[in-house]
C-alpha cells in the first residue's frame, strides 16, 4: 500500500553533500513531516519529490511507477510554495484553474472544479480579486487551491506558513489539516517549527544535516527520541553527561548523583560515557508524588510564563529546567532552598554521546 | 560491457552539458556585442590611421595640441563645475528641506523634476532664448530690470548654466533625494540638534559628508552631460567643447575620430567611478 | 507624517506660509528657467504678428504639409527605435538574467549600457560615420566579405531615414536593458516552477505568465524610448547636417531664423513637441505604476 517511495535518494552540489541515503514509505492519504533546522535538505528532498531537483542517485516513485527522471510538469503532485508564487496577473478563479486549462479541461468542467475548491477555502466571495488584493492567508488558501484543483497524487507543501503572523499560522495549519483528511490525499510537509509537525502530522521525520535522525509518530519522536539531535530540536530538554554505573540495573550517575533508568543499558559498560535527557516536565517535586528517583536539588530561580512555571535547579553541578503548571495556589519554594526532586525510571533518556 | 556503458553514460553527460547551454541567450548577447563594439572599433581605428599606412596617435596629438581644443574643453569643464556647484545648492537644501519639514511639497516639486523630460533641449533652449533676449520689464511698465542676457557674454554664461541644472534637475534631485532617505536624515539631523548644532553646521557638517555617495554619482552625470553638449551651447552660442567638436567635423576627418573615440573613454570613466560609488545600477542621461 | 521637535509651531496660517520658504528658491529657479521659457512659448503659439490672441496658428499645424511630414517623419523614426530597441533590448536583458549567462556578462552589459545611453550627439554620429559611412570601416567589411557595395547596389544611406534609426539605437537598446533588467529580475522563479509543477512547458509559462506580467513595463518603457528619440536633436544634426527634416531639426532652424516667416506658428511647432513629449510621459509613469502592482 505504499503510495509514495524514497529508495536510498542522495543529493550532491557539487562537493556538498544536501540528501544523503533518504528513505522513505509514504501511506495514501498519510500526513508526513520534514522536520529540521535551516539546511538540513528537507526543502531540497521536497523539491526532488517535486522534480526540481534531481537525485544524484537513488528513486522515487509514486504508485509503484518511477518518476525519479520526469520533468516537474509530468508528474501530477501539487506544490505549495512558501511565498505561495500566485501568478499575479490572473484573479484567484484563474490561478486556481491554471492547471485545468493547461491540461485542456473543458471550461463547464474546470469552471465547477473552482467553485468546488474555493467553497473548500472559503473564498467564494474573492473568486475575482487578484492576489494584490488579499492578505497572506487568503493567498495561502488559494495556493493550496491551486494545487489541489489538478487532482494531484501528492501534495507538497514548503514552509507554507513561515511567511505568516503567529496567529493565522494556527488557524491555517488546522485548516490545512482538515482539507488534508477531507480529501484523503497524500502529503509531505517541510516545516522547521516542531509545534507545527507534532500538531499536523501521522509521522515526522527529524532531519540533520542531509540525513534522517528519526522518523516516528509526534508521540514517539517527542517521548522517545533515538538521538540527541531529535531530543533537543523536539520540545525543550535538560541534557547532561553521564557515566554509567551499573548496566546491569540502569543505574546513571550525574555528576556523582545517582539516577535510575529504564532505558537498557545491557550493551554498556560500567564507566562508560553517555548523554542524558529528562524532560522538564518530567521532573516534581516530592510533595506531589514520589516516584523512583529523588535527589536533592538548590532552587536557583523562578520564571513564570503564563501557563507553565519554570524552575530553574541545580542538581549536583548540573543546571535542569523544571516545568510545572501554574495555578493561583501553587506553593513555590525559597530561591537558594534546597528541595527534594522525583522523576520516573521511564523519565531519564539515555542516549549515544 | 562495462566499458561500453561508461561511454554511454560520458557522451550522455555532455550533451546534456551541450543541452543546458543557452544558445539563443549567447545568439542575443553577441549580436548587441558586435553592435555595440564595432563602431567604437571603427572610430578607435580610423582615428590610428592618421599616418598614411601608419598605426599611431598623430590624431591625437593634432587633436589636443589644438589651442581651441584646450580653450572649449577647459571652459566646457568650467561650466560643468558651476552647474555641478550650483546644483548641489540649489537641491540638496531643497530636498532636505521637504524631508524635514514640508513633505507636502513633495508632489509638486517631484512633479517639476518631471518636466525636463517633457521639455527636451531644443525646446528649453527655444524658451529660453525668446524670453532672455529682450531686456526683462516689470510688466506692463517701460522700466527696464534686466539687459538681455543673450546680449553679454557673463549673461549667456549664466543662461547655459541654468540650462544645464534644468537638464541635469531630474537626476541631481533623485541621487539626493534618494541618499537622504537612505542615510535617514531626520534622525540625524535631530542628534545633530541635541548636541547643540546650528543650521548651517549640520547641513555642511552633518548631511553633506552623508550623502557623498549620491552627491558625487549625481555631480558624475552631470559632468557627463555637460561636456558633451551640443544643443545648448550652440544655440547660445558659447565657447563649448560640443559645438567645437562639431566644427571640427565638418574641417576634418581623423581629429575628430579622435575625439569622439576620447569623448567615450571620458564618459565611460565617469560612469565607471558612478558604479563604484553607488555599486548600482547604471543611469541614462544625456542630451542626444 | 508627525511632526517633529524641529516644527514646534503649530499649524496657523501664518506658519503655514513661513515653511514655504524654503522651497521658495528651488521654485524660483523652476519658475524663471524652465517655466517661464515654456510659457513664453505656450503664449507665442496662440499669438499672432499683431501680438493677439488667436488659434490659427496651431491650425496651421495640421495644415501646412512640411510641418505634418517633419512631424510624420519625426514619429516614423521614435516609433521604429522604440519599437525596435524594445524588442532588441528586451532580447539583450533576457539573455543576462533569465537567460542564463554568467554573472560577469551581465555588470559588463549594465555598465556599458550606462556608458552608451550617454554617448549620443556628435561622437556618437561621428562614430557611426566612421563605421557605416561611405568609407567606413563596416562598408568596406561588406564590400571585402560580399563584394556588395553598400553605396552604389542598395538603397542605404547612413544619412537617412534608416541610417538615423540604426544610430539612435545606440542609446535605444541601453537605455531598454537598463530599464528591463530590474524589471526581468523581478519574475520570481517560483512563478515558473508553480506553473511546471501544475504542468506548463516553458512556452506556456512565458505566454500566459511571464510576459502578461512584464507587459505593462515593456510598454511603458518602449513609450520612453519613443519620447526620449522624438526630442533628440544633436545626433541627427551632427549626422544628417540638417538635411533629415525631422521636426526637431526644423525648430532649430526656426529658432536660427524665422524660416516659416511666421514666429507663432514656430512656437505652435514646439508646442506640439511638448504635447507628444507629455502624452508619452503620462503614458510611461501609468504603466510603471500598474508593473510596479505585480513586479513588488
């Protein structure tokens, strides 16, 4: 049922290596993600789906038939740019049947086609301004309508809300969503912001430096990231060295502080270095509920940031963050007062130095 | 096999390098080259040959050993200095003056550094003739203010050089205007302020060191334009390097072949300095 | 906009006339040089020999046959550089930007067009004399290469109407590819890719996207050109010596001697002058401004 398949895609400019050993199944009708900081080689992946960008080696295809080698135009998947690229000298009706009319629709066919995608946008009432006159959601949507409008196999989207205030970037992506699943169609969404791919997505792949750190689901790669990097760019994270203890029973220790893992350390050796990450949410205060692991920690200061407040401790030499939701009766402690701290085994992460 | 595959795959790789060359951009390009190049070609090579079957600069030195030479070309400089000079006083507070405190002004005085264009160098100088050849008269009264400009040399001297800040109006004024946006000069003119400056100090001390750029690229067009003028300066009949350059041809064959050939170099000079000044795009200008 | 400390007045009419002093001198000069010499012409086209107000000599305009074939003629040679450094100039922008070639070709092209939309009036018809005329340097290539005499077997001329058209271009063509090359810059590469990705070849994007887009802008410009070769006067007297009667040609000499006997009927000329000069300013700022709506 594979729909749409990267088998082993490599990308070089030159000596610059952008996409190295991309593999990827897409599902029909499934939502990924490319998740990544600036040049990690998602836009340029996205863009080699598209056609605009060669492989050096390695294919894709979609259904089965190979379109590694086809122009742009020959392969039936809708793209939505960043800088949602709407022909300016044609009103919204016009661009979105622009694919259409290319592919000699009869006009009582391509004209139903745009009512039916502008009804979907809700922007019946803007069918003939032209892209001067609207604002950048309005532009947004009739870009996705465009690229819907052709009946494509695949859509992909760049960064399409990027260029976006904060608070229509919600309310698009949700639409986004909608429209998505409405339809059943297939998509690939290149994103650099983790709320959007948690929110939007069945699967993430977490992107570094031309390779693939993870693919997982967002409560997989948030809960249970594999690598460092995928710790760190997915939700906030107290990170620290550590040295192993005793692998036989999980056991870690932070600057001379023993912590109790669930992660299997069987591999390991005693002495051993690793990297730990326990989130901070992860982290209370004894009062609350003990759980595995308690430790002494100074409180070392306190910010407060609407929803959630954040305790700044230090735990033998190591700085953690400690997140906890606020409410009118919250009883914080003394800076400089030294509190007793749990987390679950299930809480500290370990993972490769 | 693996060598005949290998084969395969090299004379695939060049074509498609021979593919991804754009010919008919290359077509274009070197057709406007040749254009462009093979009168300047011609003018550089006619001008060598003034020596039978001999390469050389006997033009050349004919050219600017001539006296009348130095004579026009010094006085064309001349005028270029005082139209450059007068310019920058007459725009630079202008265009400040609208930033700073009349923004309202905008639109008319934008609207009269249209009106060049609408009003070429023959028709300019056609006005200006008629109206400064008769003494200029409080109206409707006999009491003369003025003797006809036309009349006195210092007179002409001062048509032409308005004529020329008419030319040059459009362009003088958007370098400024344009260097003062960029340099922000409300806010500095406002520091200048707080720090106890005076009018003139700022304007000298503060705005002009600040859009040297713009100044310079504007006094560079203006330059440009005036030496090599023609309609102006005969018609007003003043000593300048155009209409000597004129007179030249109609005398001579290879001296002014020489010029010219010169005459390009100078402006290509001038534009070039514009470039480094302003690392932009090039401007048009001129009278043709 | 705010007012700033500079201004701590406030907006009484006594004020309000002080802050026009400092455009007064700018307006002055406007005013004596440049207005002035356009109203006195203005005046003397509506003025008889009597010095009173009358339209006959604008009539005269239309009627008297060498001033409408001056005009004609003076049309005939703007609108085929216009038209023909347009297409060309376009052509020359293209290749530099979307085109393709290397970077360096395209400062060397913007810079020289700087330099060769200056390099007009005297040196520049000397040039071109030294190189089409009767013992030029192009000439004399055709007559070695072809055995064609360019004087004797055809019907060319350098000093006339397509020998003038062929020279102007030499500003025509700089002055199109400075204005074009910003303008090309402007088609954003997405528009194209969006357009391929929805299944247009090249042709397609070209003519239902690119060029529908700079349009306006290739208009505008080549209505420049026409205006900016409609006033030329010194490349066409230094070249033709005022035997090319285009209407600029024959003010000059109105203005050298009253040759129509008739001095209103000279202002009458200029006036015409300056009314196709304005139509095709006004025609140019209106395009600009509708390029600049898609172009931002």
């Amino acid at each position: 049922m594979t729909h749409l398949a990267l088998t082993n895609v490599s990308k070089h400019f030159g000596d610059f290596m952008a996409v190295r050993d991309f593999n990827l199944d897409v599902k029909k009708g499934e939502f990924v993600s490319f998740l990544g900081p600036s040049g990690c080689g998602k836009t340029t992946t996205l863009r080699m789906i598209a056609g605009f960008e060669i492989p050096t080696s390695g294919t894709i295809s979609i259904e089965g038939v190979d379109i590694t080698n086809k122009a742009p135009s020959q392969r039936n998947v809708g793209m939505v740019f960043q800088s949602y690229a709407l022909f300016p000298n044609m009103t919204v009706a016009q661009n979105i049947g622009f694919g259409l009319r290319i592919r000699k629709e009869k006009e009582a066919a391509v004209t139903d086609r745009v009512k039916e995608m502008l009804s979907i946008i809700n922007l019946e009432n803007k069918a003939d301004s032209y892209p001067y006159q609207l604002s950048g959601g309005q532009m947004q949507r009739v870009a996705l309508a465009r690229a819907l409008a052709i009946r494509p196999e695949v859509l992909l989207l760049d960064e399409p809300l990027s260029a976006l205030d904060a608070k229509i970037r919600v309310s698009l992506r949700a639409e986004i969503r909608s429209i998505q699943q409405k339809l059943g169609i297939t998509a690939i969404y290149v994103t650099h912001d983790q709320e959007e791919a948690l929110s939007l997505s069945d699967r993430i792949v977490v992107m570094n430096t031309g390779e693939m750190e993870q693919i997982g689901t967002p409560f997989e790669i948030y809960n249970f990231p594999t690598t460092v990097f995928s710790a760190n760019f997915v939700g906030t994270l107290n990170n620290a060295s550590a040295e192993v203890v005793d692998p036989a029973n999980g056991l870690i220790s932070i600057d001379g502080v023993q912590f109790e893992s669930a992660v299997n350390l069987k591999e390991r050796k005693k002495g051993d270095k690793v990297r730990v990450a326990i989130r901070p949410e992860r982290l209370s205060f004894v009062s609350e509920q003990k759980k595995a692991n308690v430790v002494d920690a100074t409180i070392e200061s306190i910010t407060f940031l609407g929803s959630v407040v954040r305790i700044k401790v230090k735990i033998g030499d190591t700085k953690f963050n400690m997140d906890t939701f606020n409410n009118p009766f919250l009883d914080l402690p003394q800076i400089g007062a030294v509190e007793q701290v749990t987390c679950s085994r299930e809480a500290v992460l370990v993972l490769d130095e | 096999m693996a060598s005949e595959k290998i084969r395969k795959v090299a004379a695939m790789n060049i074509l498609a390098r021979i593919r991804r060359i754009p010919f008919w951009s290359w077509f274009w390009f070197i057709l406007g080259a040749l254009y462009f190049l093979l009168p300047l070609y011609a003018t550089l090579n006619f001008s060598l040959r003034m020596e039978r079957d001999v390469i050389g600069f006997k033009a050349y030195i004919r050219a600017f050993e001539d006296p009348d030479f130095l004579k026009t070309f010094l006085y064309s400089n001349v005028l270029a200095l005082f139209t450059i000079i007068a310019s920058i006083i007459l725009i630079v507070p202008t265009a400040y003056w609208i930033r700073l405190r009349l923004p309202e002004a905008r639109r008319i005085v934008e609207f009269i550094t249209l009106l060049p264009f609408v009003v070429p160098a023959i028709i300019l100088v056609f006005g200006l003739i008629r109206i400064y050849s008769s003494p200029i008269k409080i109206p409707f009264t006999d009491i003369k203010l003025l003797q006809p400009l036309t009349t006195f040399e210092v007179g002409t001297d001062i048509l032409i050089v308005a004529g020329y800040m008419v030319l040059g109006l459009p362009y003088m004024y958007r370098s400024v205007d344009t260097g003062m946006r960029t340099v922000d000069v409300r806010t500095l003119t406002e520091a200048a302020q707080s720090l106890g400056a005076g009018w003139f100090t700022i304007i000298v001390r503060v705005i002009l060191p600040n859009i040297r750029a713009a100044l310079l690229s504007g006094a560079l067009l203006t330059f440009a334009i005036v030496v090599g003028e023609v309609t102006l300066a005969s018609f007003l009949g003043v000593p300048a390097f155009g209409p000597y350059l004129f007179l030249l041809g109609q005398h001579r064959a290879y001296e002014p072949a020489a010029l010219s050939f010169a005459s390009f170099l100078l402006t290509w000079v001038a534009m070039g300095l514009i470039q480094l000044f302003t690392g932009g795009q090039g401007q048009a200008a001129g009278t043709h | 906009m705010a007012q700033t400390a500079l201004n701590k007045k406030g907006s009484s009419p006594a004020s309000d006339w002080k802050k026009w002093i400092g455009v007064f001198p700018f307006f002055l000069f406007a005013i004596l040089f440049l207005v002035l010499p356009s109203l006195r012409l203005f005046v003397g086209s509506f003025t008889n020999a009597e010095g009173q107000f009358t339209i006959a000599n604008i009539l005269q305009l239309f009627q008297e046959q060498s001033i409408l074939d001056a005009y004609w003629l003076s049309i005939r040679i703007s609108a085929a550089t216009a038209l023909g450094g347009g297409i060309f100039g376009f052509l020359l922008a293209y290749s530099v930007t979307v085109g393709g070639l290397p970077k360096p070709l395209r400062s060397a092209l913007i810079t020289f067009s700087g330099v060769a939309s200056n390099f007009a009036g005297v040196p520049l018809a000397f040039a071109f004399i030294a190189t089409l005329g009767r013992t030029g340097f192009v000439t004399a290539l055709i007559k070695n290469l072809f055995g064609v005499n360019l004087y004797q077997q055809t019907d060319f001329d350098l000093y006339s109407f397509w020998g003038l058209s062929l020279t102007y271009m030499y500003f025509q063509f700089p002055l199109m590819v400075l204005i074009m090359a910003p303008a090309l810059d402007g088609l954003k590469r997405e528009w194209r890719e969006a357009a391929e990705n929805l299944g247009a070849s090249t042709t397609q994007y070209w003519l239902r996207v690119a060029l529908p887009v700079l349009l306006p802008s290739i208009l505008g410009s080549m209505i420049l050109l026409f205006g900016n070769a409609f006033g030329a006067y010194a490349t066409a007297y230094a070249l033709t010596g005022g035997r090319l009667g285009i209407i600029t040609i024959q003010i000059g000499a109105q203005i050298r001697g009253d040759v129509l006997h008739n001095p209103g009927l000279g202002y009458a000329m200029a006036m015409g002058m300056v009314v196709v000069m304005a139509i095709s300013l006004i025609g140019y700022s209106w395009l600009q401004k509708r390029s600049e709506r898609w172009l931002r």
